[in-house]
C-alpha cells in the first residue's frame, strides 16, 4: 500500500465521473508519495517528518483503505527493526470512558503482569514501565481515533495527552478516519499527516486477488478475466479500496466463482457484507438502518440532478440527514458507518462529503425509486410537461440498477418501462423514413431497452431487442450502424453472441454481411468459446 505525505486539506472543485468514483478520495496537496518500504524506513525508522521527526504519526483514510492492517504491518516491523522498542496495540473504542493513560498502567500493565504469574502490576513494574517511556523506548499504536466514545475525539486525545506527559513521550502513530480529521479543528495539528492510497488496477488489485485465492490459483484468474469485460469499468474502479476487493473476494470465494448477473445484484451483496462489516464497531436497530438507507436514497436521488451530483454541499447534505454536530442525526450515522465521507471543503470552509463510492450512491438512488415515471412522463403534443430522464446521461446507471432491482412487487413495473422504451414514439415526424425505422429519440431509448435487458432478465422480448440492434449493426446507415455497435456491445451478451453466431452461419446471407457479423462476434465474444468456435 503506498501513503502520501499531506500538505493541506484538500480543496476540490470540480466533480468526477462515476466511472472513477475513487478519484473523490484522491489527495489534490500532498508533499511526497511513499512506498511502503521507504515509509517505514524514512518515516519510522530515520525519523524523516517535518513537524515531528517522526514521534507523532497519523495515517488517514476512508473506511476500508487499510489503515488497521498497515498499523499492524507497522506493529511487527518496528518489533523487528527497531532495537529495545516496546510496541503497546490500543484499539481506541476499547478505552469506552477510560483515560488512555489508566489504561496503560492499570489495564495493559496488569494482563502484563497476569503472564508472569502475578495478580496484578507491582510497583515495581509499574516503574520499569515508566523508566521505559523515559527511554524513550516505547511505541503507542493507536488504532480508530474516530472510534473513541467522545463527542470531539480529536480533542479528547489531545487533552489527554497533554495531561499524561508521561504518555506523550513516546513514539506515538494513530490511525483515523478522513471525515473525523477533516471536519473540524484538528487539535493535533502536531502530527505528521499521511494518508493511504487506493490499490491501483490492475496491478495492486490483481497482485492482492492472486495472493487471496493462491491455494485456488484458476478461480483467482478467473475473476481477473471477468473484472476486464467491457462494461466493468465501475467494478474496477470499485475495487481499488481493499475492504471492497476483499469482500468481492471474499464472495467469490464463497460462492459459485462467478460475478453476479446484475449490477444491482453486486452492490446489494456490497452493502449487505458492509453493514456486517460495521455491525460490530457501531451497532445500530434494523430501524435505523431501515431509516437511514432511505434517506441515504432520497439524497443520492436529489444529488443526482445537482450540477455537482457527487460533490455534496454541507447544507445539501443538512437538508436530508441533519447536521452532523448532533450526535443523534442521520448524518452523523452514516459518516460512523462510512457510507458517507468529507472529501475536503469548499470556498466557504464547510465539509464537502461523498458517498462511499459514486457507484452506491448511484445504486442508493435507484432503491428509492418506487415508479417507472420517474424516468419517463412522456407528453407526445406537450413534451416540455413530460420528464425525460432517459435521455439524460447522468441517469442512465441509476436506470439499469432500477431494472435490476429483485423486488417482486417490481417485476411488472420494469416489464412496462422497457416495453416504453422499445416503443417510445418521440412525435418528430416521419421524414426520410425509407432509410430509418425510427425518429433520434427512438433509437436511444430503444438503445437504452438494449442495455435495460442485461438488468431485468425476465423481460419477455428481449431476444427480438438483440435481434434488432445485431440488425442495425449490419444495415443501418452509417450513423446508426455505431451507435448499434456500441449498444450491442452493452446488451446481454450471451443473447447478442447467439444471435451473431446464428447470422454467421446463416445459408441465406452474402459473404460482407457474413464478415460484419464475424467483426462483431470478435469484439463482443472475447474468452467465450461458443464464438471462438463459430
């Protein structure tokens, strides 16, 4: 994992693609970039750091960037190299109101003192302890600042360090959450700042999948292959923060080795593990989660019209989950739980949040979402009353996690917008009509229909939409031919191979249709053996 040495808090203006949510949490100040070995030498062991010389380490990130797992990694490389340290392992929110001093010399020393046969920690012990900190010998590794039951923890660990100047002699590296270390008046503005970088694709994210499944090396590549098809751009973006590969692997490794068959069906199967992941750090009612998840949508839903969709102003945010000063809010929940983070601050020095990824927050939509209209009021003689979201870019991979959404009481409602779509008539006349079956706007939602079947699987006309497109491909004019290309290419794929490979070696057909079609099985049918073989 690399770290990057912080200048400032981050302020980003502009927004991102949903391809590349990651580049959200992305450093726009940082000083330097450290590998983890130069960071361990340089930082920890040379005492390379400009407000520090290396006493006072923080390590920031968002949920599930690895920060535990590094402290860890440090843990046994400073037991390794360093001589005579005493490396103590705090995780914060085992403190719950105890002073982390008391801690140390009542708690830690005492289970110390149960090892060597004793009931408790003599005085005796207790001074070697202290001679040790004098020495300068020991290492606190603090883990999940933003765990601490304080309402300000950063301030409630400077207090106390403060106050225990026994404590803050030693060599001191904490680990916390962006949010908690962004979103107010850092009170350890003594610490040197790094902060943890996503895995890169597809080196770091392929070298830590082969690494998972080493004992079952043909599965690990397996989902190596399946991660590069075209269409899982979000997958790979997803998957650079290392909880999130994790728990891919880990499903995959629990299942059938296969990716699920919708988008929806993945980021649900995310957002159940994530939950479980945080059940154990911040326990919260079926309830409140029930509620949280709702307005997580409503806002997702609001934002996604907002010029800035993924960039979430303080007040946007206020307007749907509260303020995050209040400890009992909605807001407040969901930055504990992770799905919400601050990604720097505005021109007015007001938290900028983001939901965990672009990806959820597009699928946080899609959930509360309860009608087909919503994306489709079409008024043929009056279309400035209508609502025409299918045409609008920014809505399309809410639209397809729509469809993809298992919800029985949903099924007949997806089944008519897709029957919308394919027959959508957008009223600009009949013109040139001996050239093209249809009007602009009814070859995109049709397009549109195209990529919708790969969500919804039940709909009953999907082979006649594949059909269509493969036949557009072959004889629309020049303009449609692309666009038919590229639809044919996000369509269900298997559908859409089965189709060309009818048309390859279809009797009736002439040798140039013959060779567009063996063009377009090549770019769709990559690794599938049925048309490999045609």
């Amino acid at each position: 994992m690399e770290l990057v040495e912080r200048k400032k808090q981050s302020k980003r203006q502009g927004d991102i693609s949903p391809e590349q949510g990651s580049e959200l949490y992305k450093e726009t100040e940082i000083t330097k970039t450290f590998e983890h070995d130069v960071f361990l030498e340089e930082v920890l062991k040379q005492k390379n750091t400009p407000k520090s010389q290396g006493k006072r380490i923080a390590i920031i990130g968002e949920p599930g960037a690895g920060k535990t797992t590094l402290l860890q990694q440090i843990a046994d490389w400073v037991s390794r190299e360093i001589d005579q340290s005493i490396v103590i392992w705090v995780s914060l929110a085992d403190l719950r109101d105890k002073e982390l001093k008391f801690y140390l010399f009542e708690t830690w020393l005492t289970q110390v003192a149960e090892k060597t046969g004793k009931a408790e920690a003599t005085k005796q012990l207790k001074d070697d302890f202290v001679a040790l900190f004098n020495q300068n010998n020991v290492w606190l590794l603090l883990d999940g600042l933003d765990e601490m039951s304080a309402s300000n923890p950063l301030t409630e660990i400077a207090r106390q360090f403060r106050e225990a100047g026994l404590v803050y002699q030693a060599r001191i590296v904490l680990t916390c959450r962006v949010n908690l270390w962004d979103g107010s008046s850092n009170a350890l503005d003594d610490f040197d700042t790094y902060r943890s970088l996503d895995f890169s694709y597809p080196q770091q994210v392929e070298k830590f999948i082969h690494k998972w499944f080493a004992a079952i090396p043909e599965r690990g590549k397996k989902l190596c292959t399946d991660l590069k098809e075209s269409g899982k751009e979000r997958i790979q973006d997803l998957v650079k923060n290392p909880l999130r590969l994790t728990l891919l692997c880990f499903n995959w490794q629990s299942g059938d080795g296969k990716l699920p068959d919708t988008q929806a069906g993945l980021y649900q199967q995310f957002v159940d593990d994530f939950d479980k992941w945080k059940k154990a750090e911040f326990a919260t009612t079926p309830d409140q989660r029930q509620q949280l998840n709702v307005k997580l949508g409503k806002l997702a839903q609001a934002a996604i019209d907002e010029a800035t969709r993924f960039r979430l102003r303080q007040d946007f945010v206020k307007n749907f989950l509260g303020d995050a000063e209040d400890e009992n809010s909605l807001l407040k929940l969901a930055l504990n739980r992770g799905w919400l983070n601050c990604v720097g601050i505005d021109t007015n020095r007001k938290p900028v949040y983001a939901f965990f990824h672009a990806s959820f927050q597009e699928y946080f939509a899609a959930k509360a979402i309860d009608n087909w209209d919503f994306f489709l009021k079409h008024f043929p003689k009056n279309p400035s009353q209508g609502t025409y979201r299918i045409f609008e870019p920014q809505w399309k991979q809410t639209i397809l996690l729509w469809l993809g959404r298992e919800e029985e009481n949903l099924k007949q409602q997806q089944q008519q917008f897709i029957d919308a779509l394919v027959n959508f008539q957008d009223g600009c006349g009949k013109w040139n009509r001996e050239n093209l079956d249809k009007g602009f706007y009814e070859y995109r939602a049709y397009f549109l229909a195209a990529a919708g079947i790969t969500e919804f699987k039940g709909y009953s006309r999907a082979d006649e939409i594949v059909a269509q497109i493969v036949k557009w491909t072959i004889d629309g004019l020049s303009s449609i031919k692309q666009e038919a290309r590229s639809a044919l290419q996000q369509t269900d794929r298997i559908k859409a191979i089965a189709a060309l490979v009818q048309l390859l070696q279809s009797t009736t057909v002439n040798d140039d249709t013959r060779r567009q079609a063996a063009n377009s099985l090549g770019q769709i049918g990559t690794g599938n053996e049925f048309a490999i073989a045609a």
